[in-house]
C-alpha cells in the first residue's frame, strides 16, 4: 500500500506514507544482517528496525527468524544448485557450457554480494537447524558438483581421490572473490571497485580459464605417455 486516504473530516489533501517493504527487500536486510552477525546475532527487532517495520509487521511476511533465515538461503542457493545441475550434462566440458555456467553464478552472486559470506557463516555453525539447512542445500550441490568434475578428471589427467579437493578448490575460487574483494579493496586503499561490471567481466573470464586449464582434456598430455608407452613396450 502506497499511500493514506484522507480522513472524513479532516485534510483534502492525500497523507503520504513510504511504500512498505517488499519481500525481497525484506530478504536483502536480512542476507546483509546475517551474513555481518550470524543467525543468532540477529534479532527480528533489529531487522524491523532495519526496515523501519515494526516485529509485527516482518511476521506477515515471515512466521519467524528461523523461517526467514531459510527463505534467505533458499534464494541464495536454489539457483546456484540449478545452475550447476544443468551444466555439463553430456559429461563433456566445453567452453560454452563453461562460461554459461560462470556466467550465471557471477551474475547471481554480483546480485547477492552477502552471499559468500553468509555461506561461510553459515558452514561454521553449531547450530542444529542451521546445520541440517546447510546440508539440505550443500548436500545437492556437493553432490551434483563432484559428478560432474569426477567426468572431466580423468581426461584431465586427475585420479578418482583428487577429484574432492578439486571440487573444494573450485568451490573457493567461486565464492571467494565476493567473500573477499570488499576486504582487498579496503587494504588496497581503493582501486577498481570489485563489484563493478569491469572487474566482473575480469572475473568471469578469470573463472572460465581456471576450470578449463584445471579440467579440461590435456590431449598432448595422453599423446606423449602414449608414445612412450609404445617405446618401452
């Protein structure tokens, strides 16, 4: 609701009110407390106050804390494990596929800049609930993941037990940058602002390179251990 009536009797004149917050406004507040203080650093109050809401109010939207620390994470998440489901799915690395997929997960997370390290957060929890949320989650992603670079690694040239500290090493590269570019700059004394569209674009072909040359058929590779296979037979 954008605005007052006026009142029988009173003012002819609309009494204008500020439009209240939308969920996703909402979940923004929420992404950025989170991410800065934890889930139980968090009190609903502070974000009303955020949001100049009042508590009753942000229950409206959301029964409680626990539930709007979900709906966080549920917007955070649902789409990179989408995005990494539907990638490769032939089980062959191309380039297209490649900087689709990057493309898509530094769009999402240039979006969502409190993400990585909600995440980091998030993974560092004691918390029962927040575990069994991060294993709800992760748990499609690491798995899907793993899949998938398990059918690149061995044309790469990768046996079966690195392909787990290949999919952490990756999982880093990607969430990293947004953890902290924000941080880099600060000590930098300024610079390119990471969250820029030109160091996003650096970013993205950064990315796209790393997993090609991580993963990708290293045919002169086979060739050589071929032909020296051939020598020594």
């Amino acid at each position: 609701m954008s605005g007052r009536a006026a009142r029988p009797g009173g003012s002819s004149a609309a009494v204008a009110a500020s439009p209240l917050p939308t969920r996703e406004a909402i979940l923004d507040a929420a992404e950025r407390l989170f991410s800065a203080h934890g889930v139980d650093g968090v009190a609903v109050r502070d974000l009303a106050r955020e949001l100049q809401l009042t508590p009753s109010s942000l229950y409206n939207h959301f029964p409680g804390k626990q539930a709007l620390y979900e709906a966080v994470l549920e917007r955070g998440l649902r789409p990179i494990v989408e995005l990494v489901q539907a990638s490769w799915r032939d089980g062959e690395l191309r380039r297209d596929y490649v900087a689709m997929t990057v493309d898509g997960l530094v769009t999402h997370l240039a979006l969502h800049p409190n993400l990585g390290r909600l995440l980091q957060r998030a993974l560092l929890e004691e918390t029962s609930s927040v575990q069994a949320l991060i294993v709800r989650w992760l748990s499609p992603l690491y798995r899907d993941g793993l899949a998938i670079i398990g059918r690149a690694a061995e044309s790469a040239g990768w046996s079966p037990d690195e392909v787990p500290h290949i999919g952490l090493g990756l999982f880093g590269l990607v969430f990293a940058y947004f953890v902290n570019a924000v941080g880099t700059q600060r000590v930098a004394a300024g610079g390119t602002d990471p969250l820029g569209s030109s160091a996003l674009d650096v970013q993205r072909r950064f990315l796209e390179e790393a997993i090609l040359r991580l993963l990708g058929p290293r045919e002169a590779e086979r060739a050589r251990k071929s032909r020296r296979r051939s020598a020594h037979g």
